[in-house]
C-alpha cells in the first residue's frame, strides 16, 4: 500500500519542489544575466495583491534591469498575468493597475467573486492580452498549474501557447482556485482537469538562464510586526474595516444560504490547513529576491498582506499596493547597486 505523505510534511520538508524550481544559485551576476540577455523572472502567487507586482516591474523596467522581451518568465496563480508586462505591446503598468480597479471593484460589489472568480478573471484578462501575445510569450515565458487534487497535486507547466486563445486558458488554470472561481473542483485543460498552480507551486523560475530574480507578494510572517500591527490604532482600525466588509459582503442578505454554497463548493474543504501549510512553510524559509518588508519597512502589515490576497482591494488600497510594489523595486535595485536606482525619483 503506498504511504502517503501529509502536504503539510512535505512542503515543509522542500517548500520550493515543483516542476520548475527556483534557481536558488546563479550561475552569473545580475548584471551579466542582463546583458547578455540569460536574465530570468519568477513570479509567485498572490491573488489580489498582483498589484504589488505591476509596481515592481513598472520601476525595474524604468531602470533597465527588467528589459522588455529580453528575459524569460515563469508564474504561477495570478503570477502568471503579472509577467505579462515583462513583454511588448502588452499595455502599460498603469494601464493594467486601471483596469484591475474595475476588476477588483466588480468582485468587492459581488459577494468577493465567491463562485464566480473564474468568469471575472477571465474577463480582467481577455481585455488586457493582446492580439498577438501567442507571438510575444511563446518559448519565453511559462505557467505552472496543478493536476490531480488539492491534497496530492501534481505540478506542470506549459511554455508554447498556439494562439491568443491558448494563453488565456493557460493563464486561466494557472489562478484556477477550486470552488472560489466556481463551484467546480477543476477545469478542463488539454483534455485532462487542472487547477490553481498554488497548490503544486510557488515560486518558479524559467529554464535556460543564469540568473533568477524571484519575486513574492507575501512576506515572511513576522510576528513581531504583525503584533505591531495590532497596536496601532490606524493599521488596526483599516485592517478591521476590511475585514468586516469581507464577512459582510460574503454573507449577503442570507447568511445561511451563504455557508450553505460554501459547504455545498467544498471551498472549506479544498482550502483547508494543508493549502494554507504549503504557503506559511514557503514564507517561513523566504526565498524570493523582492517581497514586502525585506528591504523597506513595508506600509501595510503582514496580516493586511494576507488579507489582501483573497479580499478584494478598494480603489485606493489597489493604488497603496502599487506603490508598495514601485518602492520595494527601486529599494532592491540600490541594495544590489544597480545604476540609475539613487537617482531614480517615485
């Protein structure tokens, strides 16, 4: 009889295992990656807060050190559309953060996209990629997703996409969250089930480069800054506001019937502790190059980040996370010396 290992166990035992791990050990300096073009960006999960990576690639592309077109990528979850802006013609930061407002607004007005994620998110991305992103990503940039069940995941990836309509799918199972973006368990993928790539994932790096520059939306957690957080009666009036919101707005007018849905879409069950272990045990043993709080004091305390990754920011939170995102950026890009960082102005 095969003995199976809890995924609590196993990923704390290897929280990074996945079918395209983090190049933990480069084989060149940054600055050699760059210019000979061997640069490669992994993009982590984090639901809402993919906001935080529009800024980061906003300020490294200003920089030089994020080249359009010249770098591989690899996402997972909403990772996956965040590199997009890693490519040309794919609409600017700016531009996206727009119209990820209307996105956001739209769940934040719809029970938190609770059952209907899915729909949305495809919406959000069909009127963001372009005509021709087959053309621009194919060979350069991958997406991780899941097969199997949230309790034994099995992760793959995909790299050639044959036409616009095969990134969107592509894109759309790797943020597949079983029961959140709908009511069923998975969706069909290349004639097998697949969903979220969190669960077999979470930080990625392309193959075939010498340097990986990894980015996370969530930081380690820190119970001192979260205890921080607590005491500070304007980061724990915002945080309790949202909070109370998110129950509302899930609730409803019926409350019962609400539960019941949930129940009924084993969202509890599919998102249970062995998920949730899988993402605490990678925070736990931080990896990624940019996340909040690593090189700046971030503004927004652990359990706002948290938060934020399943509840909808309002307008001028999608905006704080943005910010958040462009000042982590230009902090790690003086941290490793990167040229035009001291100069640059946010």
């Amino acid at each position: 009889m095969l003995h199976k290992v809890p995924l609590v166990a196993r990923m704390a035992a290897d929280p990074f295992a996945g079918p395209l791990p983090p190049l933990v050990a480069p084989t060149s300096s940054l600055e050699h990656a760059v210019a000979h073009k061997s640069l490669g960006v992994g993009v982590a999960s984090g639901g809402f807060l993919v906001f935080y990576y529009m800024g980061i690639f906003k300020v490294l592309q200003q920089l030089g050190l994020i080249r359009e077109g010249e770098v591989r990528t690899a996402g997972v979850s909403i990772g996956s559309l965040a590199m997009g802006v890693a490519f040309p013609g794919m609409g600017s930061h700016d531009e996206f953060v727009q119209r990820g407002i209307v996105f956001a607004e739209r769940c934040r007005s719809n029970r938190l996209c609770f059952g209907t994620l899915d729909k949305e998110y495809f919406a959000y991305m069909d009127d963001f990629l372009t005509p021709n992103v087959s053309e621009a990503i194919t060979g350069r940039s991958c997406m991780v997703f899941s097969r199997g069940n949230t309790s034994h995941p099995v992760g793959e990836f995909v790299c050639d996409y044959e036409d616009r309509e095969a990134v969107k799918q592509a894109m759309r199972v790797s943020s597949y969250v079983p029961g959140w973006s709908s009511p069923a368990p998975s969706i069909e993928y290349k004639g097998a089930p697949g969903f979220d790539g969190i669960f077999s994932q979470l930080m990625p790096c392309p193959e075939g480069v010498s340097h990986c520059l990894k980015m996370s939306a969530l930081p380690p957690f820190d119970p001192r800054r979260a205890l921080e957080g607590l005491l500070d009666p304007r980061e724990l009036w915002a945080t309790a506001k949202e909070l109370v919101f998110a129950v509302r707005t899930f609730l409803g007018d019926n409350p019962r019937q609400a539960l019941r849905e949930a129940s009924e879409a084993r969202t509890l069950a599919t998102l249970d502790v062995r998920a949730w272990g899988r993402v605490l045990a990678t925070n736990q043993a931080p990896l990624p190059d940019i996340y909040p709080g690593r090189y700046r004091r971030s503004g927004l305390s652990p359990t706002q980040w948290f938060m934020h990754m399943l509840v909808p920011p309002s307008a001028e939170m999608v905006q704080t996370l943005y910010k958040e995102g462009q000042a982590d950026g230009l902090a790690f890009a003086k941290a490793v010396g990167w040229e035009g960082a001291e100069a640059l102005q946010l």
